[in-house]
C-alpha cells in the first residue's frame, strides 16, 4: 500500500522505466511548433512553475514541488545549521578550519562555482580576517570545463575522488561538507567522490555528505562501475540513502521530483535552477543564523523565487522579452549575414552567468563558437582576476578584450547584443569600460541591435535603438530580500533571474530555429555514457516498433560511418571515442532506422534537407504515417 505523493510518483517513474531527468516534458511536446518567443515563453512559464508547484503527471497524481516538498525542506534546514555552527565556531577560533566543497561536471560544476565563489566573497565580506574560501568547488574537466565542454570526463570515477582527495589533502585538519550535484543521479564523476566520502578510512574530516539530484534513488544509473568492488552508482545510492536513515544530520540526498525539462534532458535548464535555489536556501538560511536573526523561513524565501518567475512571465515583460528571443532567432537564421547573439555584463559574477549560458549551446545546440558569445566588459583583459584571464585564453565563447577590437563583428543588423545592466556589490577592481562610450559607439560605429535588460535599481532611458526590458519590480524584491535575510540572498535573486532570462533567450531562439525535432535536440553530441543512452532513447521513442538492441545496432551503424563494428558491442567508451567530433550521428541513425536505409543513402537524404534535422525527419515520419 502506497502511502505517500512521494511514494507515488516514485513508482510511476520507476515502471515507466525512464528517468524524469530523461523524460520528454508533455507541457512543451510542441514547443517546435511555437512561431514567436513569446509562446515560448507561455511554456518554459509552465515548466518553471513546475518546480515549485509540483509536476503532474495525470489528472490523479502530481509530485510536491519545492514549496511542498517537506522533506526536503527539512534537510535544508539541517545541513544549514550544520555549516552556521562550523562557521560560527571558526569564527570564535580561527585555527579551527572548516569547508564546504560543492562539486558536478557541465552545468552542474559551473553551478558549484557560482554558488561557492558567491558564499565564500559574502563570508569574507563579513569576516575579513578570513585568508581561505570557505566554499571550494570541483568541476570535471578543471576550470577550462567552466566555459567549454568536456563531457568525456563526467565518465571518470577515479578521476572525481582523487580531485576531492586532494583539496582535503591540501587542507589537513580542516572539517569538510561535501555536496555532490549531479541532475540525473547518473556522472560516475561525482559517484566516485560519494564513494569516497562513504568509505570509513576517508571518513575522518568528512561531517557531512549530500547529493543533489532530481531522480528517485531507484532511477540512479546501474550501468558502469565506480569501484574496485563493482559497484555502480545505484549500489551508492543505496548505501547513501541507508546511511541517511541511519543519521539524517549527516548524509543527505536532496531529490525533489520537479518534473522533466523542458528541451528533454537538458538539465542546464530547471534542474540547474534548482539546485541553485536548494544550496542558495541553505546558505542564506545559515546567515539568517549567524545573524542571529528570528528564524527563518523556507517557504517564505521561496516565495520570493516564485515573485521573480511571476515579473519574468508577466504580460508585458513576456512580450518584450519574447520580441529578443525573436531577433536572437533572426540572428541565427542569419549567420552567414553577420549574425550573432552576443551578452555582456560588467559583473564578473553575471558575466559568468553570461558566458556559461553561451558555451552551453555548443554541446546543447551544436551552436557555433560564434553563434552565441559571452562578454565581460572591462579596457583589457590584463584588469580581469587571474581566472577570467585563463578562460579567456581558452575560451572561444569569453572575449572581454577591448570589444571596441571587435566592432566588425557586430556590423551587420542581424546581430543582437544584450546588455546586463546590474548594480553589483562584488565588482573586483577590474577597471570597468566606460558603459555610456561603449554604447556610443555601437551606436555610431555598428548597425547591431542593442537591447537592455535592467536588473539595477535604477531606470534606464528607451531610445530608438537601445530598447529596455524593465522590470521594475525586480529592484523591489532585492531590495526586500536583501532586508529580510542578506544582500547574499538578493545577489541569489539576481542570478536566478539572469540564468532564467539567458536560458529562455537561447533556448528559445535555438528552437525557433528549428534545432529540436518536438522537445527533442535529436542531434545531440554522443559524447559521453549518459548521452549515448540518450542517444538510443531517442531512437526508441521514434521507432517504437525496434527493440532496445536493434536501436543500439543502428547507432553504432551511424557511429561507425555503415561499416561493419570490428569493436566489442560493450566497448562504450571506444563507441564514444569513436564518435567524439562527428556530425549528424543520431539523426543518421535515427534516418536509417525509419527508413531502412544505408548509411550513405541516410546522409544523401539529410544533405536533402539542407541538414535540417528537425525537416528531414518531419518529411519521413509523413511519408511513412501515409504510406
Ligand atoms: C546539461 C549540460 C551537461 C550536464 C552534465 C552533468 O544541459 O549540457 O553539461 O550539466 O552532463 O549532468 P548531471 O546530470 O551529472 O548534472
């Protein structure tokens, strides 16, 4: 007998067989066939609310979001109290060290970034005594990982335990919380540091262990094996979810069931929001107690995300900020006009938000390194901090050199450029660009459109060219978050409202582009464990009438250009090595599949539809639904 919503959903998942973080979200099936941002805003509303306000499933069974999820909520409050009296403590006797180490590969890993640096620049605000951060992070792939992709190494257990090892290694004596974050319970990377902090000789410095995840323990990958003893992820998880019974002050597993993504398994969209909101909550909660302020509340914080979802998809901001999602759509469609979609922020703290969002829609989107760039706007890159120069350097997606260098890249009406207009507290002293000669001369010297999204408390003038989306309300929650709890929290905000802002422009406009195929980006790169297996799920869901290893064949049909597989059929990782830096596998595999075509013929018929994926596959699925 099932008692609980939790029990539930969870059981719905598990016979359907497929985890949500996979799952095709019903709300957007046809999100291809929106013609304007602004009905690709009405959805990405929808799906946004789902992780408050629960995702449904049938008219009889809808999971409990955020703001029902008590549970959860329970274990926020229990890991924030934890890291008040660590704080605390240190903050009385400073030898005794104390940190919080937040780590993921992808989005994830760019999400333990922002997080940390956020809450360690807040803390050192408060304690300027303070010489070390008190966050730390770990990215699969290292820093370079913060603006490319490097899905390969998400598939690396070792790799993540001896990366975790060594910041403990580094910092002997020092009490550590570990929070691992990995969307769909799925990157042996982050497996391999649970694993770590599970085993009993590691255990010492360890106070406490936590996932963050949006999948039940019982859809936690069962493939792969993360240890000597072969264990998988699952096994873990088990062993995790035991321990957490056993002693809930000290191992969490944070997995709320928001619901599918909206761009099926694109986990840089809702799972990333919440796991930003989840370590945002736990660490404002543990200022609300350091402050020794009246306790504080969850729901009341949450209301305060769900206020900023309300501004976004208003009305009035949804046509306007549906009318950028358009021209950014106009500028893909014309790339070979001197289109492009560029960001640029003055914060380092937002231009991370920028430039993060950009790189994704290489590995999200297929994207071009042009397509879609992040700026951080400042006179030469030499003022930055040492870490922005680095991605700099390696990052095709960063430019923060003089964009005046650049002003033929913006000379055609076909490019858009967004300004992120901020009052940030945690500017360094990077010697800004003067914003006001800036705009002069994209005004004088280029056709681009130049569009402004105030997230400041001032107001800032219309003009014919430089078009404002105002959100007025927007300075009145920070300000009201910043006085209730911290002007931490309001920074939280702020971000929230950002990564929201700058998802909803490149998803919307790589969609209206024409690159999913229903809510599905069918060309996705086969660049890892977990998008292999999604590789073949997709082909499952297109070819209903194959089973799961007729489906596999046809991939590595594709993968291996239609010639004979000369590699073990279990050899994944050579599969995959195989297939890094092709073009068109999926949507190769997925032609030859429906059609019973070769190889070759597969690729005449893609090269028939101009390689657009989403008209090739349209054209066939007709043709065989009249045959
Ligand atoms: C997803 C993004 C990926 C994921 C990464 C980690 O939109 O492109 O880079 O973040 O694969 O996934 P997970 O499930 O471990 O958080």
């Amino acid at each position: 007998m099932l008692n609980s919503v939790r029990e539930k959903v969870e059981e719905f998942v598990v016979q359907n067989g497929i985890p949500v973080s996979e799952l095709p979200n019903k709300i957007t099936n046809n999100i291809d066939l929106a013609t304007s941002g602004e009905e690709i805003l009405n959805l990405l509303s929808e799906t946004d609310k789902e992780i408050f306000r629960g995702w449904v499933i049938s008219d009889n069974l809808k999971s409990d979001g955020l703001s029902n999820d008590f549970s959860i909520l329970k274990k926020i409050s229990i890991l924030s109290k934890l890291i008040y009296e660590k704080i605390h403590e240190q903050s009385k006797s400073p030898d005794k060290r104390f940190k919080i180490i937040l780590s993921g590969c992808g989005t994830s890993g760019r999400l333990a970034y922002l997080c940390s640096q956020t809450f360690s620049l807040f803390l050192k605000s408060i304690y300027p005594a303070l010489d070390y951060n008190v966050c730390d992070y770990i990215i699969a792939g290292g820093d370079y990982a913060l603006v490319n992709s490097v899905e390969s190494v998400e598939d690396k257990p070792k790799v993540g335990a001896q990366l975790l090892k060594n910041i403990l290694d580094e910092h002997p004596n020092t009490e550590c919380v570990y929070l691992g974050i990995t969307c769909g319970f799925s990157a042996p990377f982050v497996a391999g540091q649970i694993d770590f902090c599970l085993n009993k000789e590691n255990n010492r410095n360890i106070l406490a262990c936590g996932i963050i995840g949006f999948n039940p323990v019982e859809m936690t990958r069962k493939t792969s094996p993360i240890n000597e003893n072969n264990e998988n992820f699952y096994d873990l998880m088990k062993k995790l979810e035991n321990m957490e019974r056993q002693d809930p002050n000290k191992y969490f597993i944070f997995n709320p069931l928001i619901g599918p993504e909206p761009i099926t398994g694109s986990s840089r969209m809702k799972s990333g929001t919440t796991t930003k909101i989840l370590i945002d909550l736990i660490f404002t909660k543990a200022l609300v107690y350091l402050d020794k302020r009246e306790n504080s509340n969850e729901l009341e914080m949450l209301d305060f995300y769900e206020k900023i979802l309300n501004v976004l998809y208003a009305e009035n901001t949804k046509k306007n900020l549906g009318n950028i999602i358009d021209n950014s759509c106009e500028a893909l469609r014309n790339l070979k006009h001197g289109g492009s979609i560029n960001y640029l922020s003055d914060s380092e703290r937002l231009g991370l938000l920028c430039c993060v969002d950009a790189s994704e829609c290489l590995p999200t989107y297929g994207a071009g390194k042009n397509d879609i760039k992040g700026f951080v706007s400042a006179k030469n890159a030499k003022s930055l901090t040492q870490k922005w120069q680095g991605f700099i350097k390696n990052c095709p997606t960063v430019w923060s050199q003089n964009i005046i260098d650049h002003l033929e890249n913006f000379n055609s009406d076909k490019c858009v450029f967004i300004l992120i207009e901020s009052d940030d507290e945690f500017q360094s002293d990077q010697e800004i660009i003067d914003k006001e000669n800036l705009e002069k001369i994209l005004l004088e010297k280029t056709q681009c459109k130049i569009y402004k999204i105030n997230l400041s408390s001032k107001n800032i003038e219309h003009t014919n060219r430089i078009k404002v989306l105002e959100m007025n309300e927007l300075s009145i929650i920070y300000r009201e978050a910043s006085k209730m709890y911290s002007s931490y929290f309001s920074n939280c905000l702020q971000e929230f409202t950002l990564k929201l802002i700058l998802n909803a422009i490149s998803t919307g406009a790589h969609v209206l582009y024409g690159k999913t195929y229903e809510n599905i980006m069918i060309d996705v790169k086969v660049s890892n464990i977990k998008l292999y297996w999604r590789a073949c799920g997709i082909l499952k869901k297109f070819c209903s009438e194959l089973n799961k290893e007729q489906c596999e064949d046809y991939l590595l049909a594709s993968i291996y250009s239609g010639e004979k597989l000369t590699n073990e059929k279990n050899d994944i990782e050579k599969h995959i090595e195989v297939a890094t830096g092709k073009e068109f596998i999926v949507p190769k595999a997925l032609i030859m599949a429906l059609t019973g075509c070769n190889y070759s013929n597969a690729t005449l018929l893609l090269d028939e539809s101009r390689n657009s994926v989403r008209n090739c596959i349209f054209k066939l699925k007709n043709k065989i639904q009249n045959k």
